[in-house]
C-alpha cells in the first residue's frame, strides 16, 4: 500500500509540478471531474463564485480578510457559519485549543441551533477541556438552562472547578 501512496504522489508531481499545487489547478480539476464547489465569503458567509477576490455581497477582499484575522479568530467567527459541519469542526478546534476567547461564543453557538443536539453537546466537551474561569463557570451556568433536557443533563455533569 505505501509503495501505491509513493507512486500516486509522483504521479502526481509530475503533472502538477510541485508538491503543493495551487487553488487555481484545484478548481480546475473539481470541474473537470463534474464536481461543483460551494464558497463561502468568509466574512458575511454569503455564497460567492470563487474562493478569493471581494465579495458581490459585503465587498469584502476575502483574501485579505483571512490573511488579516488569526487562526483563533476565524475559529470563532466560523461558530456563525450557516453550515453545521464547518461550525463542528470550529467547535472542536476551539475545544482543543483550550482558548478562553472562544467560550461566550460557544455558549452562543449552542443557543442559536438549539435543536443541534449534536453540536451543543460537543460544545460542552469542548468547554470541559477549556481551563478553570468565571467565563467558563458562567457559560456553563447558562447552558444549565438550554431547551434541551440532553443538554442540561450534560451540563449538570460537567465538574464545576
């Protein structure tokens, strides 16, 4: 298998010429295969045509905006995205980063999607790992109050330190 792995890999190097490729040759080779993208502005998160240049909706230079913003910073503003899978993956990014910027949008987060079980209990993982702080304690409290018995439970389990 890994003699498979190294083939395909120099395979691909020679058609690409680089190890990396580009945006560009990637978009390509989506359409080619009849695939559609979907992009998203990464400020406003309205769908736009292509992954970089200004937005149609807010204006925005979508390359400067993330260029500009932490990789911390763009995990929180991710917790408002209108897909459920790009706010998962921010929620456990979050979680083990261990960030105390990220826990009153957190706790936002799971009260904005009430009915996403799912992600309101990752929240509270994630805040368990988060450290020991009023922030926390105060998430925590008002998470005690969701409109989900799953997620009050959860939250009357978490040790309070």
């Amino acid at each position: 298998m890994e003699g498979y792995r190294k083939q395909a890999n120099q395979s691909r190097v020679k058609e690409t010429g680089d190890n990396n490729g580009s945006k560009e040759r990637f978009e390509g080779r989506i359409q080619e295969a009849g695939l559609t993208l979907h992009f998203f502005c990464p400020a406003c998160f309205r769908g736009v045509p292509r992954a970089h240049g200004n937005c149609p909706d807010c204006g925005e230079d979508m390359d400067a905006w993330n260029a500009s913003r932490s990789y911390t910073e763009r995990l929180i503003h991710a917790l408002a995205h209108p897909l459920a899978e790009v706010r998962m993956r921010s929620i456990i990014a979050l979680g083990k980063r261990k960030d105390e910027a990220s826990i009153t949008m957190l706790e936002r987060c799971a009260f904005r999607h009430p009915a996403d079980i799912i992600q309101a209990m990752e929240i509270i993982r994630a805040l368990e790992n988060m450290p020991s702080s009023s922030a926390k304690t105060q998430a925590l409290d008002a998470l005690a109050e969701h409109p989900a018995h799953a997620i009050r439970k959860a939250v009357g389990r978490v040790p309070r330190k």
